[in-house]
C-alpha cells in the first residue's frame, strides 16, 4: 500500500539505558528485558517484557501519547478493574505517579498478563468475551475521569462517514471503466454486490436516531490479540491506548468485522446471532444500537480502501500486490452478501 513520506525519528532506546534510567523509577531493579515490539511510525511505541530479580513479570510498555491522553487511559483501567473487569493495572512510580517521563518519552509499567489470545474459533470462548465487552459498556454510568485528562470521545457521524465511502466507491467504477487492466476486471466483477452492500450500510445509517445509541466506555481495538484468557478461563483486556467514550455499537461492530471477515468464520450467521444474544444477556442493544452494528460491519470496507488507495496512486502501486488482495477479498464478496440478507430480515423486521 502507497504510503505518504514521514520524516519520523526512529526510537532509539538501548536496554541498557531502560534498565539504568527507566526500571529504578519503577522500583524494579537487576532485571532482565526483552524486546516484544518497537514501532518507529508517527505514533511511536514500544513494549518490553521485565523480569526482575525475584521472577516476577512485568511489561513496560513506552506510549505515543500526551499526558493528560495517558491520564484518561489510567483513569478508564482503573474504573474498569474496581467494576470487576480484569485489566492490566498500571502500577506506580517510586514518586507515586503512574507513569515516567524520561527524556520526553512516556513509560508505563503493567503487570506481565499470562493467558492465550483469544480463540475465534470457539463458540464458547466467543460467547464469554462478547459478555465481557457488554459487562465494559454496561459498567461506564457515572465514569468520570481524573483531574487533568483529556476526556477522550468518538462519536463520530457513520451517516456521513459512510456517504463519503459509498461517493468514493462511485468515483472508482467511473475509473475502472475506463482503465483497461487486471485489477480493474476484478473489482468490476463484484461491484453490484458490493454497491448493494454499501447502499444498504449506508440506508441503515441514515436510519438512526443518533440521540438513541447507547454511550459507554469503549475500548476501541477489541480484538483477539488485545483480549487474552488466562488458565482459569477468565477474559483479560489489554492495550486500552484508543479507548473512549464512545457509541457502544463501534465498540461491538469493530469486535465483529474483525471476526467475520476471517476464512474460518466467514460471515457465519449463526456466530453473530449467538453473540448477539450474549450481549443482549448482559445489556440490551435497542434497534438504533443494532443498525449501527450492522451498517457498521455490513459496508465493504476492504473492497472500498483497496480500490481508492489503486485508482489514487495508479502509476505508483504494485499492481500484482494489489490484484491478489482484491482477488482475497472478491471470493468472500458473496458470503457477506448472503449475510445481509439473511441477518437483515431476521433482526430488522
């Protein structure tokens, strides 16, 4: 994918300096780290697994946030732990704050979660962290978060978000009509199912009372590699760095595409359904809720990205790249059709 030109200063940060400088700060001392991950892009981040010296696991994690950002995130973790939500607490500096500026980076310092990503392929594991995502929302009236944050919010307006994609989707066909290659067969080889598709996302859309959509806390990236099972079977949540308060239906449509889109779940019926049904256990989802949720997942948002990002950069991409991904998200096309049509009728009428 075409990326624009970043003049982005690579973090450069020796283990050595992170025990001398960072660790004492912490009160963690004789430990040994490893390196988990280290993004150099514009929001540049790490994150190490310590050992100390008496065995005990930690993971210093360096944000790509402001303080008071990092003060909201500390304040949401710490509402959801004493609400019963089992979370990464962020553990104090040796002066009592939460986190430590060293050289104008900020470092937080959590304890070391043991548990397995959570497994889209089991229906009883699925079913327990839709509860857990519904006991989130349920559990956000009267949160307010600690003096000096920023009050973080999304809100942001799917009608015209999705009017805007469904516009762009146009202006690709007008393109690929009259661009003789590979790239642009294939996608006008799906395009009726795909208009119909963001015809129908974008209908729903502008079906919603907007006044109406239940408001929570939302983590923002409830995906199986931020949701973790412990050896007692109980659902952890990790990485709360994109959390808000926000529209619960983008909390829940965001868990679903992730889920759907896989080849082992394939826009599966039956899963949502089941899903659906374990939310509403815990918190009631009334019909604006669940038209988001389905406009939300229902619009093709690969089909959509990749054809802009060609027709935008036509000279520049690799044209062989882009029509293997375009073939990958073509074979799926008729499945997520089929599903519209099947889970509109059942929860919309």
């Amino acid at each position: 994918m075409p990326m624009k030109e970043q003049n982005i200063q690579k973090f450069n940060l020796s283990q050595e300096e992170i025990i001398k400088n960072i660790l004492p700060e912490f009160n963690v001392f004789n430990s040994t780290i490893e390196e988990i991950k280290v993004k150099n892009t514009d929001k540049q981040r790490a994150v190490y697994k310590i050992e100390s010296q008496d065995n005990t696991l930690f993971c210093l994690k360096k944000v790509y946030y402001n303080e008071k950002d990092l003060l909201f995130i500390y304040s949401v973790v710490e509402w959801l732990y004493r609400n019963g939500i089992h979370v990464a607490r962020f553990l104090p500096s040796k002066n009592g704050s939460r986190f430590v500026n060293y050289n104008s980076m900020l470092f937080i310092l959590t304890p070391w979660i043991h548990g397995e990503k959570c497994d889209y392929d089991s229906m009883d594991t699925l079913i327990n962290v839709t509860k857990t995502l519904a006991k989130l929302h349920k559990c956000s009236e009267n949160f307010t978060p600690i003096h000096g944050s920023n009050f973080k919010t999304g809100y942001d307006d799917l009608y015209i978000s999705l009017g805007k994609h469904l516009e762009q989707l146009l202006n690709c066909y007008n393109k690929a009509v009259i661009t003789n290659d590979t790239f642009s067969s294939m996608f006008l080889s799906t395009f009726e199912i795909n208009l119909q598709l963001a015809k129908k996302a974008f209908n729903l859309a502008a079906s919603i009372n907007v006044d109406n959509l239940s408001r929570s806390i939302c983590h923002g990236d409830y995906v199986n590699k931020n949701i973790l099972i412990d050896s007692n079977g109980e659902t952890c949540i990790i990485d709360f760095d994109k959390c808000c308060i926000d529209f619960s239906a983008h909390d829940i449509g965001y868990f679903f595409r992730r889920l759907l889109r896989r080849d082992n779940t394939n826009w599966n019926l039956d899963l949502t359904q089941n899903c659906l049904a374990a939310y509403n256990s815990i918190k009631k989802l009334n019909q604006d809720d669940l038209a988001y949720v389905l406009a939300y997942i229902l619009f093709p948002q690969k089909y959509w990205r990749l054809s802009r990002d060609y027709y935008n950069n036509l000279n520049k991409v690799n044209k062989i790249s882009f029509c293997n991904l375009m073939r990958k998200i073509n074979d799926k096309a008729e499945s997520q059709f089929d599903f519209m049509c099947k889970i509109s009728h059942d929860l919309l009428n």
